[in-house]
C-alpha cells in the first residue's frame, strides 16, 4: 500500500511518512512560484532534478487550472480536459538517472484577456513504469509504506495591465481584505502589537488575495497593524489603522 501524506506549502507538498527499506529517489524542483508577466515571453522552465546518487527517478507531471482561486468555490480542472489548450505543462513524464536533470517547459498559449489565470503543477514521484521492470523485481514483495516527497508550481499569467486593487475595512478586532483589481496581492509579513504593551505583537496570518476574493479574520488586539503587500507592481510595507 502506498502512502502519501501532503501539505502545501504555499505551493509545496511534502510527505511525511518512515519506511521498511527502500524509498523513491530524491525529487527537487527548483522553482515554487512563476509569473507569467512578459506578453513577449510565452515560456517558462521549470528545473526537475534527482538528488539520489543510486536511484533512477520517474516522475509524473500533472497541470491544473485553478477555476475561482482562493474561493470556496475553487477547482482543479485537468489542463487535459480543455480540448483548445490555453496552458501546457510539457513532458508530463519524466525519467531522470542519479544526479541528473531535466526540464519541464510550461507554455502560455493565450496572452489575451483582461483577467490573471491561475494554474497549478504537480511533480509526483512514482514507481518505476511496468515496462522498465525486469522479471525478478517483479516477483518481489513491495514494502508496505513508502517515502514520496512531491512539489506544487504556482503558475500565474498575468494581464496585460495588471493591478492589485488593495481595500482593507475592520472593525474592532475584525479585519477584511477585498481585492476589485484582476491581479492577485500576497499579505505577507503582518505583525500586530498590543496598544497598551508595544513590546507584545503577534504575527498575523499572510495569504494570497486573487481578484474577487474576500480574506476576513480577527486581529488579536483593537489597534493598528501592518502587512507587507506583494503584488505585480512591487512590494509595499503598509500600516492599516
């Protein structure tokens, strides 16, 4: 039986799981995030290499896009399903020999559109195709749990004039954040102190605020706060009231 336990990390999976003797060859890939922000450039390369120095890595390639982001409402749709392609995540196979590398090219087929695209790719580790296995590993028992550490691209294509519109309320302790721009913004870095004891701040939470959605949550004191906002057109230290 085979395991896999998963955790995103932003855009990273990572499994979590001890094993009886052997374990799939080390999968790294060099890149988390991508933006999709020159119409001049409709490519980017995503670097997969094996980090085993003894076994030969398989991996699968798997592209989503990511309808409604960030809402409760969202959804993978398998970039296979859409019979005019407007992304492609390519080879969506991989074998890779002990410390070796190879690429996976993503392609932006539409530079169109008034409003970001969001995808996701997903690098999974699996074993050794059928074809590839002698007769006598075949015949043998596998073990019963195994090591899979897989990864998760964030791919966003960008329009043309993109802008994060940045609208924060509250009241009290209650926070909201709304984004009516057609580019996302990332919170990041957000601290918090205690009006009374300005030696007391406690870390907010950071997320991705895609056009649209709407981010609510209670601040841990009824006082200013701040956030570092990332976005398309740079990053701003803010202070909210």
């Amino acid at each position: 039986m085979k395991l896999i336990a998963s955790k995103r990390l932003g855009l990273v999976f990572a499994g979590l799981l001890q094993l009886s003797g052997n374990s799939y060859a080390e999968l790294v890939v060099d890149k988390s995030i991508i933006f999709f922000d020159d119409l001049q450039s409709s490519r980017e390369d995503v670097g997969v290499s094996n980090s085993s120095n003894e076994e030969r890595l398989f991996v699968s390639v798997e592209g989503y896009e990511v309808e409604a982001p960030g809402t409760e409402d969202e959804r993978l749709v398998p970039l296979q399903q859409n019979l005019k392609p407007t992304f492609i995540a390519t080879p969506n196979k991989l074998a890779i020999d002990p410390g070796g590398s190879s690429i996976v090219r993503l392609l932006n087929l539409d530079r169109s559109g008034e409003q970001e695209r969001v995808y996701r790719i997903n690098f999974l580790p699996i074993t050794k195709p059928l074809e590839l296995e002698s007769p006598s590993e075949g015949d043998t028992v596998a073990p019963a749990l195994e090591i899979v550490i897989a990864y998760q691209v964030l791919a966003i294509v960008l329009p043309a004039s993109a802008e994060a519109n940045v609208e924060a309320t509250r009241s009290g302790t209650n926070a909201v954040f709304t984004n009516t721009g057609n580019a996302n913004y990332l919170l990041t870095r957000g601290t918090q102190c205690n009006p009374a004891d300005p030696e007391m701040c406690a870390e907010l939470p950071s997320r991705r605020v895609y056009p649209g959605n709407r981010f609510e949550f209670d601040l841990p004191y009824d006082g200013p706060f701040s956030y570092t906002v990332r976005s398309s057109s740079g990053n701003v230290a803010k202070q909210f009231p």
